[in-house]
C-alpha cells in the first residue's frame, strides 16, 4: 500500500493567504511581550544524536525522513523547518507513530525497529515522504497550546496544499486534542506533547500517529 502523491498544490510557505486560511476558525495567537526566538524545529529534531533505539516516545524516524528528503532534494519546501525566521506550527509524529504506520500499511502483527520503519518509510520514495512531511506543517502560525485548546472545528491549511481539522474533546478540567486528517478508516492523531521549542517562531506539537493525506483501506 502506498500513499499517492500531492502534485503540485503545496501552498507557498509564509503567504498572507496561507496564514488567513491556516486561522480561518483559529483564535489569533498570544506571543506575549517579547519577540519570538528563531530557533528552528530541525535544530530541535537533529539535538538527539543517539539515532534509531528503543524510546518509542521520541523523534528519531521523523528526523532521518527530514532529513532524507532535504539530502535528495535540497529546494524541497520541507526545508522550512530549518529556517527559524519562519513561523510555523509542526505536528510531529513520535517513532510508535511511524512504527503502527508500518504496521499498518504493511499488514503485519509485530511493530517493526525504528530503523526497519524508516527503511520502510523511505522505500516510499522520497516524493511521498515529502508530501507526507508536509501535511504536518502549518506554515505562517504559532499554534501554541492554549490557542490550540481554543481552536475545535479548526480547519489548518498545510504546506501539502490539503487541510486538517483540530477536535478538542473531553471535560472542561482535562481538554485533549485531536487531528483529523484525509483518512477516515483509522483512528485520528492526538496531540500527546504540547509546545515543543515554545517561545520561537516555530513550535511543534507530538502527536501518536502519522496524520493521512489520503484514505487508506
């Protein structure tokens, strides 16, 4: 099973269009007083040097995948998760994400090594991986997560060019999210960590599956 691919429809990163779009059901974001730092989400996914292990809970499989499309394609607009001047909002899947994606799409019982995954991952050809990367990326937003939890029904435009939908559910006291995506035959992503590089133009929030451009049976 393979995802297609997106064509040519990814949005231009930044635009005044892009960020109404991405905010059209979102509540402005608070930055506070103080400017925003630029450091940027591939400094923060490239820190951990460790490579592929065994914490599922970490970032190591998204990295390699970054970190391979932008070796292959070096223009690629993934390349604006290096690019700390840019505000953005990210949805990174953890390893678990991308090991049941494996899982999944390949039918079998046992979740796969870290790096049996990205192996995995990679062998859907370097195209697919950028426009699965993308449809993680908000570009022209700080989602930080009090505007998040302020944000249900929200449609945010991605760099794929296609939109995902926020779901904030559960009792006023223990809010949680969710993410819905192009697939509507697996369960949706929930944020599981929130405001990863807080305080720069560029913030990331964990999620526990990899969000879906398309329908996978």
């Amino acid at each position: 099973m393979r995802f297609t691919r997106l064509g040519k429809q990814a949005a231009a990163v930044a635009t005044a269009a892009i960020v109404a779009a991405a905010l059209s059901a979102a509540p402005a974001q608070a930055t506070g007083k103080k400017p925003l730092k630029t450091k940027s989400l591939a400094a923060v996914l490239t820190a951990d040097k460790s490579g592929f292990d065994h914490n599922g809970h970490d970032y190591d499989i998204l990295a390699a995948a970054v970190t391979a499309v932008l070796k292959a394609k070096p223009g690629s607009k993934v390349g604006v998760l290096a690019d700390g001047k840019v505000k953005l909002t990210a949805f990174l899947p953890n390893d678990r994400a991308f090991q049941l994606l494996v899982k999944d799409i390949t039918k079998t019982k046992r979740l796969p090594g870290e790096k049996k995954a990205f192996t995995a991952v990679a062998g859907l050809g370097i195209d697919t991986v950028e426009s699965v990367l993308l449809y993680h990326v908000v570009p022209g937003a700080t989602i930080t997560k009090k505007a998040a939890l302020k944000s249900d029904n929200a449609k945010l435009a991605t760099a794929a060019g296609s939109k995902i939908k926020v779901d904030v559910y559960g009792p006023r006291w223990h809010k949680r999210i969710a993410l819905i995506d192009a697939d509507r035959s697996d369960r949706n992503p929930r944020i599981n960590r929130f405001d990863i590089n807080k305080g720069n133009r560029q913030i990331g929030h964990g999620i526990d599956r990899v969000l879906r451009p398309i329908n996978l049976p």
